[in-house]
C-alpha cells in the first residue's frame, strides 16, 4: 500500500514538472500561480502500515524540487517574450523600411519622369516652330498697332522699304506695302518657289537695322515672308515689353 502511495506521488510530480515545461515551451508571457496545497499527512491507525522518515524526506524534495523548478520556469518563459518581442520590433522596422524604399522609388521614378526630355518627332518639332513663330509675330504686330506713328520717320522708311522692294532680285516676290510707326516698320512679301525666297532674304543688305525675317509655309511650294525693320537706338525687347506692360513705361 505505502508503494502504491509513493507511485502515486511521483505520477502527480511528474505531471506537474511536464505541464510546467508545456506551459514554458509555449511562450506564455505569464505562468498561472502555483496553488500550494498544504497536505496534511495522518499517521495510520494502529494495525496499519507506517510511513517511514525517509519517504517523507524524499517525498518533502521532490515538492521542493518543483517549487524550485518554478521560477527557472518562470524566467524561460519572460525570456522567451522578450525575444519574441525584439524579434515583432525587428519586422516591424524592416516592413517600415520597406515601405520607405519603395516611396523613395515612386518619388524618383516621377521624378525622373517628370525631368526626361520629351522626344518629338520632325514633324511635332516643325509644327512646334510654326506655333512659335505665329506667337512673336503676334506679339510685334500687337505692338505696332498700339504705337502712335511718327510721320517723318514712318514716311522716310516706308519709302525706302517700297523703293528697295522694286529690285530686279526680288521680282520673283510679289512684296506688299509696309508699314511703319514710330518704333519699327513691317512688311510681307509672297513667294512662288524657294528660290524667290532665298532671294528675298537680300534685302537686308538694302536696309539699315533688320530685325527680324519669319517664313511660313503656304503650301504647293509657295511660301510667306514677314520683315521687320527697327529704328536705330531702338530695342525690340524693350518695344514689346512697354507694349505688354503699359504702366511700366
């Protein structure tokens, strides 16, 4: 009978050392307190088998031993926490830095997009040229028309422009009458052929302070020409520039 106790005892103890080593593997982040259960032994009655001092003994150690074993338990499992927490802080850095990575990657990506030269084709980039040149041909012709004419200097160049115009060279350009103001003068001439063209463009030896010559393109090999003749002293930024901004002047 006093074996079978003994057996007993030493199943319960196994059990308990087994579920605290469970409870530890699982990583709990607290153990449950350990209810001590105060036995009290009874001696047997007479007639009865007695428990000697050395079973108690061994048995007051092996509940020593897990009471003892408790805290080590304890300490395995607060570290295996700490671990798991460093280890949840290490990915949430990384999926942080991550997501830094690949905004810095979309930042740059339009970035780049947004700097990249945008490539066109001949003809975009002609007809780019065409829309520039229309655009500060507006821009002078806007200014000449807001101009007051100053009628010696305006009827000086105009009958220049007119009598260089009549030139053997330029009989291949039907040219039309200038106009002049008091800053700069403006005059088109139509052409049949490039080479009517080419030779228009002589005339700015004819005439002092030629500004600016414009060509457009009229179709079937034809072509337009728009002259612009500056008085002397005078500046075409500073012409367009007291156009636009009349206040400043």
């Amino acid at each position: 009978m006093l074996t079978k106790h003994i057996y007993i005892l030493g199943i319960c103890a196994a059990a308990l050392i087994g579920m605290l080593i469970i409870a530890a593997t699982m990583e709990q982040s607290e153990l449950a307190p350990v209810k001590t259960v105060d036995t009290q032994i009874t001696l047997p009655a007479a007639g009865q088998p007695t428990i000697d001092s050395s079973t108690l003994l061994a048995i007051e150690d092996a509940l020593h031993s897990i009471q003892d074993a408790v805290p080590a338990l304890k300490s395995v499992v607060a570290q295996n926490q700490q671990a798991n927490d460093k280890r949840i802080k290490a990915i949430e850095e990384n999926i942080r830095q991550l997501k830094l990575a690949v905004q810095h990657s979309e930042d740059t990506t339009e970035q780049a997009a947004a700097t990249e030269p945008q490539v066109f084709s001949p003809e975009q980039e002609q007809a780019l040229a065409q829309e520039r040149a229309l655009a500060q041909v507006a821009a002078f012709d806007q200014a000449l028309d807001e101009e007051v004419r100053d009628e010696g200097w305006a009827a000086e160049m105009e009958s220049m422009i007119s009598y260089a115009s009549q030139g053997e060279l330029y009989q291949g350009s039907k040219i039309g009458s200038p106009s002049c103001k008091s800053s700069f003068c403006r005059f088109e001439a139509f052409h049949d052929g490039m080479d009517s063209q080419d030779n228009f463009e002589l005339i700015r030896r004819e005439l002092p302070n030629s500004y600016h010559m414009q060509h457009f393109d009229t179709g079937g090999g034809s072509s337009r020409t728009v002259m612009y003749v500056i008085r002397q002293g005078e500046e075409m930024k500073n012409i367009i520039f007291n156009t636009l901004n009349p206040g400043a002047r």
